[in-house]
C-alpha cells in the first residue's frame, strides 16, 4: 500500500511517527508532502520550518518541547548576531540548526531544487518516510493585516492629514512569531503559489496512493498553502480523509484559532471539515476523523467518523492512522 500525507510541522510531524510504525508492520510506502509556504530567508539563509520539523522529528533530533528546532540546542550565534543588532532579532537560529540551513542554501544557490536539498538532508536523518516539499518553487505565505498607525506617521494618518486605514502585507513569520498571530489576519497570500508546479515526485506519488491522509495540521496556513500549489489538488484521485486539529472547540497547540479566524471559520471540527469541504461538492475530503469529544459533528457530503485523537505517543497515534485509513477503506 502507498499511503501519501498532507503535512505541516508539528502536528504533521507526530502524526507521521504514527503513520511510519503502521507503515512498518503492513510493508507500506508513506510519502508526506510537506508545507513550504512558512519558508523565509533571513540572514541570507534559507529556512523550512516545516519540513525541518517533520525531519528532526522522524529522525529524532528534534526539541521536544519547541517541537521545532534541535534537541540540545544552543544559541551562540543567535547572541552574537543580537550583538550586532543584526535583524530579524526575533526569530531565533539556533546553532546546530543553523548547520542544516547552511548546506540547504549553499545546495540551493548551486542550483539543486528543494526537493534534491531536502533528501540529501535526510541521507543524515533517515525519517523513514520520503519527504517532499509540496513545490520546488517559491511559494510564501504572506499575512495581510492592518498598516500599524502607533508612532508619528500613525499620528498623522489618525489626524487625517495622510492616508489612514491602509493595509500592508507581511511574512508569516513576522506575524506568527514577532506577533505571536496577535495583529488581526485580513488575509493570507501564497505568494508565488499561482505559478508554482508540485516538487518532483509529488504527481507521482499522487497517483501511485490508495489513500491520502490529511494531517492534524493548521488548516490554514499549513495544508492550504500545499493545495495552492499548481495541480495537487487535480491529483487528489485516492481516497482523502482528514483528521482533525481542533478538539472540542480549540487548537491543541499552537494559534490556529487566529487563523481560523482570519477565514471566517469557526474553531471547531465542523467548522474545519465544512472548510476543507467534501469532494463531492468540490472541496477536498472523502472523510473526516474527529475526536470523540466532536462525536456529534456532521459535515454535508462527508463520512465522519470519531476516535480519540490525541497523539500522545506513537502507539496512540499509530491507532489514529488506523482509524484514518479504515474511513478511506484501504
Ligand atoms: P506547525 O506547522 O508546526 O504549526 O504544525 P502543523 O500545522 O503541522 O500542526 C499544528 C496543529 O497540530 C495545531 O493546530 C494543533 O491543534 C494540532 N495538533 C497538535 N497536537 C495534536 C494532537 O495531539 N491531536 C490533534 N488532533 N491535533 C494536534
Ligand atoms: N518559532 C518561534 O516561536 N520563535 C522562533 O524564534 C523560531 C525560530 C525557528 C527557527 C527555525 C525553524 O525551523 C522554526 C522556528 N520557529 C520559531 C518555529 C516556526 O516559526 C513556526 O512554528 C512554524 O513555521 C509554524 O509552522
Ligand atoms: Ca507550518
């Protein structure tokens, strides 16, 4: 059986370790196309959030608290550029991870695609599974939010004496980590996601499926920005079940809420499965796994099934891939 996941970072991450040990024990392919649009480049560097959480996880170095980042890390080089005052001060590289983006960018300028990059890196970390970013080419998220009016130009533009109320457009890095997703979201933009084409290997991987999982992923900035990319979602061909992120109302991590919110979707598993929307009324899913405290959740077109979907280890999270997979009937 070849069994593709749609994946962001964290949540995608743990539910991978669950779908990597069913995979072992029915001799399964998994292949997780993973989120490119929290991709940033500062300090000349490439940074992928998401994929790098996903590899540091499976390959077990990951932070287990973060969840993003190293286990062990230090912050030598962090200090040193804040010294500097070298911007962006606020978002931290820390040092062993730095390694990781050196050779992404030094591989990248000498002209590889991400996805040559991201399995050259995983020749060190060997998560088990292929990973794949969903598009070699650059697709970003970007927040749409209110241009800020503090200060002296705000001053003015609250006077009426410049134009006020404008918007302005930043990464989503800016907004979910100096912001922590507190400006009020207009809008999200994938930057580049028009254009863009599935990595190498993604199309493939699509149509080899008997079923594709959705992650327990951020709707809206993790899984969304993969289904912008050119042509995924024409290849969705196998069976689509989602598990849902949201548990009795609210994020088990993390600031989807906000997110949500920016799309006009209430944070719930109905509001989440109703955004993905069934298949059969052109949305995304065959079936959607809740948790069983969300039992009573419906989503028009949709099989909805209910399963405890906490991953609290991968025992647990392995029995939640196992739920998934019975609604997609393989
Ligand atoms: P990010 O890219 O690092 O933000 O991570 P993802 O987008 O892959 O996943 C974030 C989502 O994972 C959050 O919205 C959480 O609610 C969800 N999540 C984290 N742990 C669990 C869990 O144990 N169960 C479920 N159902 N969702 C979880
Ligand atoms: N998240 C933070 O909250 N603060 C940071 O300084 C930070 C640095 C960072 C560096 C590398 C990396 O791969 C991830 C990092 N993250 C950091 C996590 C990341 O910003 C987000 O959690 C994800 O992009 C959301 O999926
Ligand atoms: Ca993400």
């Amino acid at each position: 059986m070849h069994i593709v996941v749609l994946a962001g970072g964290i949540g995608g991450a743990k539910f991978l370790a669950g779908v990597r040990a069913v995979a072992r024990e029915s001799g399964s392919e998994v292949t997780a196309v993973v989120n490119v649009g929290d991709d940033v480049t500062l300090h000349g560097l490439r940074i992928c959030p998401d994929l790098d959480s996903v590899m540091y996880t499976l390959g077990g170095g990951a932070d287990p608290e973060r969840g993003w980042g190293r286990r062990g890390e230090t912050w030598t080089v962090k200090e040193e550029l804040t010294a500097y005052g070298a911007e962006p001060t606020w978002f931290g590289l820390g040092d062993r991870d730095l390694a990781t983006h050196l050779v992404r960018t030094r591989m990248l300028d000498a002209g590889y695609p991400l996805s040559a990059v991201t399995e050259a890196l995983c020749t060190r970390w060997q998560p088990g599974v292929r990973l794949l970013p969903a598009t070699d080419d650059r697709v970003e998220t970007h927040v749409v939010v209110e241009d800020d009016r503090s200060g002296p130009q705000g001053e003015a533009a609250r006077a009426g004496l410049v134009a006020g109320g404008s918007q302005k457009a930043i990464h989503f890095q800016e907004w979910w980590v100096r912001h922590r997703a507190a400006l009020p979201a207009k809008r999200f933009v994938f930057v580049g996601a028009e254009a863009s084409k599935p990595a190498a290997g993604v199309l493939e991987a699509l149509a080899a499926a008997d079923a594709v999982l959705v992650a327990p992923s951020n709707p809206v900035v993790s899984i969304a920005p993969i289904l912008a990319v050119g042509g995924i979602r024409d290849a969705l061909t196998a069976p689509v079940v989602g598990v849902s992120p949201i548990i009795g109302g609210a994020p088990v991590r993390g600031m989807a809420d906000k997110c949500l919110a920016a799309v006009q979707t209430e944070c719930s598993a109905a509001g989440v499965g109703g955004l993905y929307g069934a298949r059969s009324a052109g949305g995304l899913l065959d079936g959607w796994l809740v948790d069983t405290s969300d039992a009573d959740v419906t989503v028009p077109g949709v099989t909805v099934r209910s399963h405890d979907l906490w991953m609290r280890d991968e025992a647990s999270t392995a029995a939640i891939v196992r739920a998934a997979l019975e609604v997609a009937g393989v």
